[in-house]
C-alpha cells in the first residue's frame, strides 16, 4: 500500500506542476512519468530512512515522496528553460 502512496504523490505532483505554467514544461506524458519515476524512488530512499515500506501506510514517506518528485520536476523544467534560451 505504500507504493501507492508513492505514486499518488507523484501524480499530485504532476497536477501542481501543471497549474504552474513554465515555458520549460516538456509533453505532459514526459512529464507524469518522470514524476512518478522521481515519486517511487523517492518513495524508496524514504524507505531506507525508515518512514514505513513498500507495503506501510505511511505519511512521512508521502510528503518525502511528493517534495521529491516536485524537486525532480522543478530541476527539468528549469533545465529545459536553460537549454531553450541558450543561442
């Protein structure tokens, strides 16, 4: 069930992400699997800090998971700009 959780995070984040309008958004099925990608693996290093498992409910893991995946989606967007604007 954790995993779950994970990757409710990631597509909340994805929904935020798309609220914000960026001139570095790639296509959004890019960027819904990046941000679940970037949700489940932070899922995993919250799983090594001890926030709950793969199988635990557990809330700690969720804001761990959602932050990350918004860094995640926050660092391509800002790299897509960079590299958009470069003549």
């Amino acid at each position: 069930m954790g995993i779950v959780i994970w990757a409710a995070a990631g597509v909340l984040a994805f929904a935020v992400a798309r609220l914000l309008r960026s001139g570095g958004a790639p296509a959004w099925p890019v960027e819904i699997l990046v941000a679940i990608a970037a949700a489940l693996v932070f899922g995993l290093i919250a799983t090594a800090f001890d926030f709950g498992g793969w199988r635990e409910l557990e809330w700690r893991a969720g804001v761990f998971a959602l932050a990350g995946s918004s860094l995640i989606l926050a660092i391509v967007r800002s790299a897509r700009l960079a590299l958009a604007k470069r003549p």
